[in-house]
C-alpha cells in the first residue's frame, strides 16, 4: 500500500493541474472582446493587407520603371524602393571628388523631400509623388547621407539609384 498511495497522490495531482489548465484557457479565449471600441479586429485588417500588398507591389513597380528608364550606361551604386512613410535613410560609399547622378521617383499620393548632408551642391529638393522623376548630379565631398522623407500625410512608393558618372 505504501507504493500505490504516492502514484495515486501523483494521479491526482497531474489531473488536478491538466483541470485548471483547460480552465484558464478557456477562460482566456472565451468570446469576449476585451478592445477598446472603434480597435480594429486582426481578422479585417488582416483582410485588407493583400490588397495593400498589391497596391505598393503596383507603386513600387511603377516608380521602379520610372527611375530605371534613365540609368543608361551608368554604373550602379546603390539603389532601393521603400515606403514613403519609412523614407530612405542611406550612407552610400562614395569616392571623394567622384562625379555621381540621384534619380528619384515618387509614385502616390503627396510630396517627399531629398536631403543630403552635407549638401552636395544641391538644395533640398521637393518630389511630388505623382509618378515625376528627379535628377541630379553631385561630386562626392566624401561620405555623405541622403534622407528622402514623405511630407505631411504623404503615402505611396519612393524608388531611387545612385550612379556613377
């Protein structure tokens, strides 16, 4: 009797513990929605990303074109396409005194602005993002940033190339 009373112990205290998980997870995903209300559910945002998927593939291909159609015969030497909400935010290497070409394209709704610092030789620059393309050629002063931000509540796509010349 002294073998059986610690498994019978065990026994119940294995199905005491297996009883008061299945009650708390079923506590935890009873019905009730706790959000606060206007919250959006993740089953209708989750519905909507295909189709927000597919406009940003269709902008970022359009913008994508528009920058590529004036590459030429330049050497790449860095390029991308992001979000206008993200921006680009590059420190490409570049040789100091070397002669290079920024082509942008913005395809969506609002204005970015292109920054570089130090300044290039070129003032800020406003970039409506109505599918335009901008470009511009700057000597290297050695390492450089570029930011390309979205004004306001600018949305869409921003492709962009640095070549050189």
């Amino acid at each position: 009797m002294s073998t059986s009373q610690p498994r019978l112990r065990q026994r119940t205290m294995l199905l005491g513990c297996t009883a008061l998980c299945s009650l708390l997870l079923v506590s935890c995903t009873s019905g009730q929605d706790n959000r606060p209300e206007g919250a959006a559910s993740s089953a209708s945002s989750s519905a909507h990303a295909p189709s927000q998927q597919r406009t940003e593939k269709k902008l970022a291909a359009e913008a994508r074109t528009a920058v590529d159609g004036t590459a030429a015969a330049e050497k790449l030497v860095e390029s991308g396409v992001e979000r206008v909400p993200d921006g680009v935010h590059s420190e490409p290497f570049l040789h100091e005194k070397d002669e290079y070409r920024l082509t942008v394209a913005c395809a969506g709704d609002g204005d970015a602005r292109i920054t570089f610092t130090p300044a290039v030789g070129i003032a800020t620059k406003s970039l409506p993002c109505d599918r335009s393309v901008v470009s511009e050629r700057f000597v290297a002063p050695g390492s450089v940033r570029l930011d390309i931000t979205g004004k306001g509540g600018a949305s869409g796509m921003i492709a962009w190339r640095i070549s050189k010349i």
